[in-house]
C-alpha cells in the first residue's frame, strides 16, 4: 500500500444509543464519532471477484476503504466522508493478517433513505 494513496479524509461514527423514536413513531439513531482525530483513507470501487460475489447490480454502491488497521470496529457502524455517508457491511477485515491495513467493505447511504 502506498500511504499517498490515503487521501479521503473520513470519520467513523457508532450508534451511541438505542435508536430514539419521535411522537411519530419513527426511528432516530445517535450517532457519534468513534474517534477525535481524522483519518485518513484509500477509498475504491469493488472489482473483480468482490464486485461479482456482492451481486454486481447491488454492488454498484458498495466502497471498500482501507485504513491504518484499528480495533474496535464493527459492521453497522458508519463512515462519513464530506457529505457522503457510508453504512459498513460487514466486520472489517485485515487482509494481509500483519494488522497494518484494514479494509472496510461498505455500501453508500442514498440521501433520500435508500
């Protein structure tokens, strides 16, 4: 990995709470930053048999960011990246099992809810 190609400034986020629920009835998560410090993030497309084995027209959305391998994250938490926001699928996983990188498979959160 080449630390240049970690240019995307990024912020994870964790569900503090249970989700809070207004006078509607609807649903609120409390998300907050898992960390103070930004991180920084090599952020690609899924190719060749990821893109395949995530249901190519469904993975369309899905991202894979690579950061400095930490612990302490988990599937359901999210990453914000400027106004983008980014739910992560499934645990992150440290490809190379030498705990320097971490890759987070993720899938981008629609504006409109989707």
């Amino acid at each position: 990995m080449n630390i240049g190609d970690m240019m995307h400034k990024i912020t994870i986020q964790y569900n503090a709470q249970p989700d809070r629920v207004d006078d509607n009835g609807v649903s609120w998560p409390d998300f907050q930053p898992l960390s103070g410090m930004p991180i920084y993030a090599k952020k690609t497309g899924l190719k060749g048999r990821l893109f395949y084995q995530a249901a190519a027209a469904q993975a369309e959305d899905d991202i894979m960011f690579t950061i400095h391998y930490r612990t302490g994250l988990k599937a359901m938490m999210r990453i914000i990246e400027g106004m983008e926001i980014y739910e992560i699928k499934v645990p992150p996983v440290d490809s190379d099992g030498h705990r320097m990188w971490l890759d987070i498979h993720t899938r981008q959160v629609l504006q409109n809810g989707g």
